[in-house]
C-alpha cells in the first residue's frame, strides 16, 4: 500500500523510525500591535477603500443597508446579528434559509449577498468568516455584491491577533474564509478586472 | 543542453512580442514585491523570512511526523486521507471516487501539482470532463498549454489571443476587452460550478494539528470549487504539510506580498473536513491526497532538500534575468524559473536535462528574495556537480560499450576472431598467483586499468579451444 510505502521511504531517507519523537518546533512568531478601537476603525475603513471596497461606520446599519439595497434582491444569512440590527426584515431581503437547493438558487440569483463576519482585521482590510448553521459560505461568494455588517468591537488588528484568539480555527469550524477586497484577477495581460467568481464589490459596514 | 531546450529558448529569444510580454509583466510583479516587502510596508521582513525558514526546516526533517498527525485530524473530522506514489495513482483515486458516485464532472482550481501529474489529461481519456477554474488556467486549458509562470500562468497571452481562444473554443462573438472577456469565462464557469458533482483543488498550506487544508487565491474559484460541488479533494505534495495554524500568521504574511505584492490575496480558505452538523452548504465528503511523485527522492540531501520549502510564490521568476529572457515554456517540465531549474532535475533525474541547472548566471537574485530563504544558487552548483558525475559515468560508459560492441563483431567473425585471439595469447602477460593482474605498457591504458581493477582475467591458455577441437 502507497501510504506505509511512502512513509517508509520518507523515514528512510530522513534516518528516523517510526513513531520517533521530534524535536520542539521552532516557537510561534506572534506580535500582537496595540491599536486602539478608533485607529482599528479608521484602518479598516482605509484599508478596504484602498481594495475599491465600500466601508462606513454607522449608528444605524438598518438605514445604510436599505439604501445600498433599494431596487434589489438580496438574501441575508441566519447570522442572529442580522436579525437584531433588523436587516433581516427589510423590504427584498430573504434570510432563514436551511435547505441547500434553496440557499443554491437564492444566492445564484439575488443582487446583493448580506452577512455578518466573525471578526474583522483592521491592518489588511479583511473579513473573516466562519461558516457554521448561521453563518452559509455561498452568501459572501455566489452574489455580485457582498455586504458585511461588523460589530466594532470585532475589528482585531491583524493575522497575529486573529490566531491567538483562535489558535487552532477547525475546533470553531469547517470553513474559516478570509476575505480581503473584491474578487478580482490580472490574468490577461495584467489588466485588474473586479468580480471574477465571487463579488466584484464588497462593502462593510461598521457598527 | 538538448537540442529542444536550445531550440525553445531561441524561438522564445527572437519573438519580441512574447520578449515585451514577458518583461512587463515579470517587472510589474517584481516592482510590486519590492514595495510591499520594503521596511516601511512590512519592517520585520528579514525576521518572518528567518522563522519560515525555520518552520519549513523542522517540518520537512519530520515529515513522517506530522504527515501521520495531519491524517489523523483529518480523519477525526470526517475527512480521509490517501497516499498516492505517482500520477496514476492519483488519477485512479480520483476516477474511483467519479466512478462510485457516477460523477462526469469535475471543476478544478488552480493546482501546480494537478499539472505535474497531467491530471485534466488523465481524467478526460476517462471519459470525464475536468474543467479549469482559474481564469488564466482556463484559457490555458481552451488553447491546450502548460502554464507559463507559476503564479500568472497564462502571462504570455494578450486579449487578442484570448479572443481567438474563446471565439474558437467557446463560439462566442469576438470580444478583446479584459473585462467583458472576464465576464464570458465568469458566465460559463459558474454554470459549471453549480452542475459539477467533484470539486478538486491543491493546496497552499497543509497544517497537522488542525487536518486543515489552506487555500489562497484571489478569484473565488477556489472556494466555489471547494463549495459547490458535495465532494471536495485537495491533491497536495507531501511537503506541503506545517505544524501548527498558528504557523500561517508568518506564511500568510510572505506569501501574497512575494507573489503579487498583495498584503493578503482575496480569499485565503482554511478548510478542515466536510461540513459540520446543521451547515447549510459546503462539501459532503473531503479528500486530501498526499502525493510522492519524487518528492522523497530528495529528502535524503541535506542541501538540495531545501527545494521542498518552496510556497510556489514565483518571486524568483520574476526576479530572475534568464526567466525573463527565455520565458516559462522553454523549462523542460512545469516548474519554470530558478525553482523549476531546482526542482525538475531532482524529480525527473539530472539527465532529463542535462543543461538545466545551468540555465543561470548564478546572480543571486533569486535567493535573495525567496521568502523562506531557500539557497537556490547553493543547490543549482550541487545539481551541476551532479550533472558532471553523471555525464562522466555516461562517457566511462560509452567506453565499456564500444570495447563491447568490438567484442560482439568479432565474435561473428570466425577467423578474425581466431587471429585476434592469437594475436591476444601472444602478448598476454605473466600472470601473478593464477590471475592476470597488470597488463604491459602499449596495452595499460587507463580504461584497461580501470576495467582490470574490478576483474580477475585468467592466464592464456597455451592453445585455443578450437585448436583443441581441430587436433581432437
């Protein structure tokens, strides 16, 4: 069989035997900044706007979400902090979605994909997503435009931030997605062109 | 150097459009990695290079370690794992999954390794059609090529050329804006995406203590192929594996900002089993397969394994004078660039093409902006060594085989083999303790010697076999 031939072979040539120990593996290299939650705000806000994402801070998320959406089909994940900002309620959006064809055919179809994220990183402008029965990873993905509407308090720093708070993502969940900008690609000729197979626009939404 | 190699530099030498194409894109990949590793973008660099290094090192010198722990977090999350020596191997893993499932379609993320192993080729003389995902591997796939470059592969194609690809392949009216051209490839891959029943992707990064396969990319194509479809496989080389997740916070760092000049690429997937009770999507089923395919080959070395730290960022590519001369499909395998002169001759044997690990001016560059810090011009001059050991035992060879091919011709030839043998008897040499050890000076050439060194030849009888026979 392929496997204890393969691992053989690697032992082999390593001069190790089975089930040998190992040695300590080089510490982690964690370096967390202090940044204050204003300066967070301010970076993630920059940081998206230089990736030719939408971001704003607002006291009303409803408000800005129903503008960003007036005319247009949207569907919302089952994310409980949807619910309660109300976006879940407004006019043309449908959310509470549990079976898969359905989720399918929505998201293949509505205009705008609206999520909440589990935490944010101010220094790169990224969302990050866990999926989970609240959290469905093809509302952020099969739409043309994602909205993500964030808690301040889940704007981190940055990578270092995110993996001491989570050092080990798959005991949380199956997925963690990180997502920083649009889609995008420069596969002909170098040329950027937004919105390949996921969203070509992204706004967040800061609360 | 063989005549091919030679003959594919030239023509890639005298065409000035693909010379432009090659050098603009390559300088604008370089301009933007120099910026974002610059001390005001990213200050502790040189320590993340250090401490890449450092991972990849332990990792890779215990590799059956955490091999065996990546497996087992898999496995207790739902997924399995299996381990494929070579090509066929994997193409049979993936056909009896397809067969089981009744399974036609496949759509595929960009993949290195997939291509190292011909897999799209293999699947489709099955019988099943394995689509391309990636925009740039997609053209590549309508125009029936290798990619070019590791990170952009289809850089030596201009909109017009993807015009006549997709008029041709797809018949479509022509159309030579990127965007619009983006828009026809988006249009018939999501179908694609929502019919395909196998989703197969690589895989950046493997880490053992979450059976997590990490995926980086800027598309969407990955994580809609590792979404859509109820079954996802990610095929991976074994030295992708890294201890820990929290080893990614220095890999990520390096890796976009090396490649494109990006902080981080658009979507960076860390995907660790099907998906988990009450999740709405996401695959039923998650395979990760563990290839070999050589890799083990080059473990034993001290130096040249550093070749398996390789993140496939392409820095060096771009970086590299020779790589911006002769371009990517002038390299003898898929791995192109100042990585692939590294890599392709410990996979495929340094005789596959002998004048590869000299297709460099040993400048450097190279090395000096590879993010975990692998010596390639260190292991380029062990490679040309090799290459020399090896073209000397090919001409000791080729001497043995004449003295050979002397030999049979006279044995066909009766009389002259007799004269010869006589001719043979008389000037053979006393021999010490029943064995003929030296031979006189117009004979003790240093091939004789040589050959003698390892052999015992017997005294000359006083008369030959076939004088016996006649005088019987």
């Amino acid at each position: 069989m392929s496997r204890d031939n393969i691992l053989y072979r690697v032992r082999t040539a390593l001069g190790r035997s089975a089930g040998q120990a190992v040695d300590d593996a080089p510490p982690v290299r964690i370096r967390i900044p202090l940044v204050d939650r204003e300066a967070r705000i301010a970076g993630m806000i920059a940081r998206v706007e230089a990736l030719a994402g939408l971001a704003c801070c607002a006291a009303d998320p409803r408000a800005v979400v129903a503008r960003a959406i007036a005319g247009k089909t949207a569907v919302a994940s089952n994310a409980p902090y949807l619910s309660e900002c109300g976006i879940t309620s407004l006019p043309g959006v449908r959310s509470g979605i549990t079976g898969l064809e359905e989720l399918r055919s929505l998201c293949a179809s509505c205009d705008v994909g609206i999520t909440s994220a589990d935490y944010a990183l101010a220094d790169t402008g990224t969302l990050v997503m866990l999926a989970s029965p609240r959290e469905a990873r093809l509302v952020s993905l099969l739409p043309p435009a994602h909205i993500a509407v964030v808690p301040r308090e889940r704007i981190l720093t940055g990578l270092d931030e995110l993996f001491s708070i989570l050092p080990r993502p798959a005991e949380q969940t199956s997925s963690m997605v990180l997502i920083t900008g649009p889609s995008r690609t420069a596969d002909i000729e170098q040329i950027l062109v937004r919105g390949v197979h996921g969203p070509g626009q992204i706004s967040v939404v800061i609360v | 150097m063989s005549i091919e190699f030679d003959a594919k530099i030239h023509a890639t030498l005298e065409d000035a459009n693909l010379q432009l194409a090659i050098y603009t894109a390559t300088g604008r990949l370089k301009e933007k990695r120099i910026e974002a590793v610059s001390s005001e973008a990213l200050p502790d660099y040189q320590e993340l290079r250090t401490q890449a290094n450092a991972i990849k090192k332990h990792a890779i010198e215990n590799l059956d370690h955490y091999l065996e722990e990546f497996e087992r977090n898999v496995e207790a999350r739902g997924g399995k794992v299996a381990y494929c020596k070579d090509a066929t191997e994997v193409s049979d893993f993936v056909l009896s999954i397809a067969k089981e499932r009744g399974s036609r379609l496949i759509v595929k993320s960009k993949s290195m390794t997939t291509e190292e192993v011909d897999l799209n080729e293999r699947l489709e003389h099955h019988g099943l059609e394995s689509v391309e995902t990636d925009l740039g591997e997609y053209i590549l796939q309508l125009a029936h090529e290798k990619p070019y470059h590791i990170v952009a592969p289809a850089l030596h194609k201009t909109r017009y050329d993807v015009a006549g690809i997709f008029t041709n392949s797809l018949h479509v009216p022509t159309e030579t804006v990127p965007e619009k051209q983006t828009a026809i490839a988006r249009a018939v891959l999501r179908q694609k995406f929502l019919d395909a029943d196998i989703g197969i992707s690589g895989a950046n990064f493997l880490v053992a203590d979450s059976g997590a396969v990490v995926l980086v990319e800027n598309e969407g194509n990955a994580r809609l192929t590792t979404t859509a479809p109820k079954i996802h496989i990610a095929v991976a080389g074994i030295e992708k594996v890294i201890p820990r997740a929290q080893d990614l916070v220095t890999f990520l760092k390096l890796l976009a900002r090396s490649a494109t000049g990006q902080l981080l690429s658009v979507y960076t997937s860390f995907l660790a089993g099907p998906r988990r009770p009450g999740e709405v999507d996401g695959p039923d089923e998650f395979y990760v397969v563990l290839l070999d395919n050589g890799r083990t080959k080059l473990l034993p070395d001290r130096t040249k394994r550093q070749s398996l730290y390789c993140i496939r960022c392409g820095a060096c590519l771009n970086t590299c004078p020779v790589y911006r001369k002769i371009g990517g499909h002038s390299f003898p395998w898929v791995y192109s660039g100042p990585i692939g002169a590294i890599i392709t001759p410990q996979f495929m044997g340094v005789s596959h093409e002998p004048g590869l690990p000299f297709a460099s001016s040993l400048c450097g560059a190279c090395g000096e902006v590879c993010p975990v810090k692998i010596d390639i011009p260190r292991v380029l001059l062990e490679l040309r060594s090799d290459v020399k050991k090896s073209e000397a035992r090919e001409k000791q060879n080729r001497l043995e085989r004449l003295a050979f091919r002397v030999y049979a011709w006279l044995m066909t030839h009766p009389r002259l083999y007799e004269m010869a043998g006589r001719i043979g008897a008389s000037m053979a040499p006393d021999s010490e303790g029943g064995w003929i050890r030296n031979v006189p000076a117009p004979m003790n050439l240093p091939p004789v010697r040589a050959w003698l060194s390892q052999r015992d030849l017997p005294p000359s009888p006083n008369k030959s076999f076939r004088e016996m026979w006649r005088q019987r």
